[in-house]
C-alpha cells in the first residue's frame, strides 16, 4: 500500500501572481551594485531601457485584466448568477478542467473570471519574458585556465582583496561571477514567482548565492585539515582516471565554474576547506537515446578531515529544505494509473527534459565556495558553483527546479494557452505524438489512494529531470503542451545566452537529451 505522506504529491496549486494585490511590479526596483552603465556601456543603458518598457506594459496589461474582472463580477450580480467555481468567500479552487481553448481566449461567464485572470496573465508572462533580452555580462578579472600563469594571476586578484573572496566577488558583479548570472535579474522574476511559497528562499539564493548553516570551525584547526589535505591529494578514483578528471575539470574551469589558484593561493584564502576529489562512472543518453558511459567527477565533503567535522556534518539539516524528489517515480506510476482507469483506450504519452549542467547553474556565497577547494595536479581551486558531494545542494537546486514544475504544471492548465503564440525559441521539439505499434492498452485496476491528475497533464521532477505526463487529448494541441511547457518555463526564468558571453555558456535544456526524450512518447 502507498504511504499517502510521502508517495502522493499534493495537486499543484496556482502560484500565480494575484491579481488584486498592491505593487504587482514590485515596490522595489533592485538596484545594481556596481556602476554596471560605466563597465558595460551603452549596451547596458538599452538593456535597462528594454526591462523599463517591458514593466510598463505589464502593469498596462495587468490593470487591463483588473478591469475585466470587475465587469464580469458586475455582469454576474446583476444577474444573481454566480460563475462557475466562484464561492460566496471568494476563495478560488484548484484548476482541474480544461478551459475552452479558442484563439481571442474570450471569456467564459461559467467560469471564475478571476481564474481566468490569472490564467491569461501567466501565460502573458511567459510570453513576454521569453523575448525579453538578455542582460550583459562583463569579463571577469579573474582567469580561468589551470595554468602557472592564471592561478598566479587569480592569487594577486584575491591578495588586492585581502584574500577575502566576497571582495573580490563583489568587485566583478557584472561578470557571470555575479551572483545569479544564470538567471534573469530578480526584479523581473519576482513578477513571475513571488507568490510562490519557495521564492524567498530562491530569491536569496540568487542574490547572495547559495549558503547553509554550518558550525564554525575553529581557526588552527582549519589550518591543520588544509594543510593535511593538501598533502593527501584526491581519492583513488580520481588517479585512476586521469584523462577523465582532466577532461572534466577543464570543461568547468573553461565555463568558469572553477576558479583555479596556487597553493599560496589556497592557503591565504579566508576560511578554505579542501576535499578529495573523486570520479564515478555512470550512463547517459545520446541523442538517439543510446546509453553511453559518463564519467562524473565528485567532491567528497563528507570525507572526515584530520581534526572535527566534516563540512557535511557541520550543517545544520533542519534548515534544508525537503527534497521531495525521492517518489517522484511513485507519483508519476499513480498518475499513469489514474489516467489509464480514467482513459482506458487513449494511449498516455510521456515526455522528459534535463537540465543541462544542472548544479553548475547556482553560485556558491563567498563562504560556501571557500570550503569547496580541492587539489588538481600541482594546483588547487575553489568550486564557485554547486559541486557534487555537499549534501546540502540537492535541497538547493530542488528550491529551483521545484518552482519550475509548479509553473509548468498550472501553465498546462491555462485554457488560453495557444501553443503556436507561446512555444519554445531556443529548442526544437517535435510535439507530434510517438506512439507505440500496440494500440490495445492493458485496463488500470482502481487505486486505494486518489491522487489529484488533471486531464490536461501533470509534470514531475526528480532533481534536474522534469518528466510531464499525459493524454493526446481532449485538446487537438494536447501533446504540443506537454512537450511545450517545462522548456517554455525554463526560457522565462533564465537568462539567455547571448553572442558576446565572455565565457563559453549554453541554454539551460540539455538539447542533446531533449531529441532524444523530449518528443511525448506514448
């Protein structure tokens, strides 16, 4: 029998920006820290001018969408009717039908006009943001290449910031060392997300960079595990595969993941920890969905330094917030259940996308990279991003990705959602339905527990795989949705690539997973 606490996720629920609410734009433009005009340039002037344009046809838009929703309300009191799923308290039910999809998206008056609000402004957001441009980045002054040369160079940068890494971070905040370079500036996504219950959490994260509760380390004891650690190297695994760390530790210094110093460098760094290094073998997917060997390279803070704790140890898990991803295989086997006992004959179509350098996406603060070094031949260097192997980042990134799966589910839900207006620019997928050759589906015997599945589709994730699910039905654009609607999530919130990246940067979906897995396949 299912454990109904954990095995059953909740029914998604509409994390929509209210309408009705003060300041719907923000009351607070966040400012730039930096004079980002000065080092940027004009290009940055027309940036900002672009954002500014964007924000005062929202609030056009949304005051629109206000007035509309009074008119409806007049219109049913004037004729003692109620619309459909309206309550006396005002109170708005979780979506479970589809809407009348037509292209005007003209409204029902059996339907809740204040959902319909809600709707029509999600899907006004999406759109807009996804055309949005996107912000300039700066070069770094920090080099990133594992030579003599660059981790000297990175060494004299920090001892300009007395070896205090958040100074120098903080002098290169127009550089993708900002923290949330990755993403769209916060003042433009808290008009997407704020109502979302793990914004604030995610806010911080974006602005300050990914930071834990961690007990303090005493300051000799910290330099006696570094200097231990430094003397032990990395674990066999890592020496038994040298071309394969090699490869793997070039590509996230090249993209500037790492930040690659000297041993001087590492031992005068405010607050350093190093950890061994490891690879694990895995298996991937190639664009024809092949499995292929993947190595990974690991950074094993759990390993237990020569005195204390170690940094997995010291953090405090009651801060964490809870990864849900551990049934994300039972959730989705109960909605192709319920689906299936609800739709015997229809074939139930699957479609999945990957998150491409998942971890790689979220900065570390100042702190939390200072006990991510770890040795690389005769250098040393410092994870700026979320590495593999602090038992806190899986609650990280799930704040994240989390945030993704709610908005692609209500997205789905959207009636006025017109998939050729709204649909992926960066990625290309084939929506069309790929069905198997057995067109006799096996019945579903009744469940003794209910989940809530909507008929148009229900999206799950586990980690940085966000699998949607569901029927080529009742809508004739049905699977276009579930194809559609992480990828068009993921094109609003991050920030896109752009011709002038002063490192090497690629869009958020893994295109090579995608052609493999994201056509809805039956």
């Amino acid at each position: 029998m299912a454990n109904l606490s954990q095995g059953v996720k909740a029914p998604p629920k509409a994390h929509i920006p209210a309408l009705g609410g003060d300041g719907i734009l923000g009351t607070t433009d966040y400012p730039d820290t930096g004079d980002f005009t000065a080092l940027l340039g004009k290009k940055y002037l027309i940036y900002r001018k672009e954002i500014a344009n964007w924000k005062l046809s929202a609030a056009k838009y949304y005051q629109q969408l206000s007035l509309r929703v009074l008119d409806c309300q007049k219109q049913a009191s004037r004729t003692c009717r109620s619309p459909a799923g309206a309550s006396r308290t005002g109170r708005l039910p979780v979506l479970d039908v589809v809407l009348p999809h037509t292209k005007e998206c003209d409204w029902c008056l059996d339907i809740d006009p204040m959902q319909q609000a809600r709707e029509q402004w999600l899907v006004f957001l999406l759109s807009s943001l996804s055309q949005l441009p996107s912000q300039p980045i700066g070069e770094p002054a920090f080099q990133f290449a594992f030579t003599a040369e660059a981790t000297t160079h990175n060494t004299e940068v920090l001892r300009q910031h007395q070896f205090d890494l958040a100074k120098a971070i903080l002098s290169q905040l127009h550089s993708p060392l900002g923290y949330g370079s990755e993403f769209r500036q916060v003042d433009i996504l808290e008009v997407l997300c704020r109502d979302h219950p793990l914004w604030p959490r995610l806010k911080r994260y974006i602005v300050e960079g990914v930071s834990y509760q961690t007990a303090v380390v005493d300051e000799q004891i910290r330099k006696s595990n570094l200097k231990a650690a430094i003397k032990r190297g990395n674990h066999a695994s890592a020496n038994l595969h040298p071309d394969e760390i090699h490869k793997l530790m070039m590509k996230d210094v090249g993209h500037g993941f790492v930040l690659p110093l000297s041993l001087e460098g590492i031992n005068n760094l405010r607050g350093a920890e190093l950890a061994p290094l490891g690879v694990a073998k895995q298996f991937s997917i190639d664009k024809n969905g092949e499995q292929i060997p993947k190595f990974r390279a690991t950074h094993d803070q759990s390993f237990a330094p020569l005195q204390g704790d170690s940094v997995n140890e010291r953090i405090d898990r009651t801060s964490l917030l809870d990864c849900n991803y551990g049934f994300t295989l039972q959730r989705l086997i109960h909605a192709v259940l319920v689906l299936r006992h609800r739709h015997p004959l229809s074939p139930i179509l699957i479609s999945k996308v990957d998150l491409d350098s998942a971890y790689r996406r979220m900065h570390c603060s100042p702190d939390l990279a200072s006990q991510s070094g770890f040795m690389f031949d005769s250098f040393t260097g410092v994870y700026l991003r979320l590495s593999f192997g602090h038992s806190g980042h899986p609650s990280a990134f799930s704040t994240f990705s989390e945030m993704v799966c709610d908005l692609a589910n209500n997205l789905l839900q959207c009636g006025c959602w017109n998939v050729n207006d709204l649909h992926p620019h960066t990625v290309s997928i084939d929506p069309t339905p790929l069905l198997s050759a057995n067109n006799t589906p096996a019945p579903a015997l009744p469940l003794c527990v209910h989940p809530s599945v909507p008929s148009a589709g229900i999206v799950d994730v586990f980690l940085d795989d966000l699998i949607t699910v569901g029927i080529p039905s009742p809508t004739p654009d049905s699977a276009a949705r579930l194809a559609y609607a992480v990828p068009v999530v993921i094109e609003a919130i991050a920030r896109p690539v752009r011709k002038d990246e002063p490192l090497p940067r690629s869009i958020l979906v893994s295109t090579k997973k995608l052609q493999a897995e994201g056509q809805p396949s039956e």
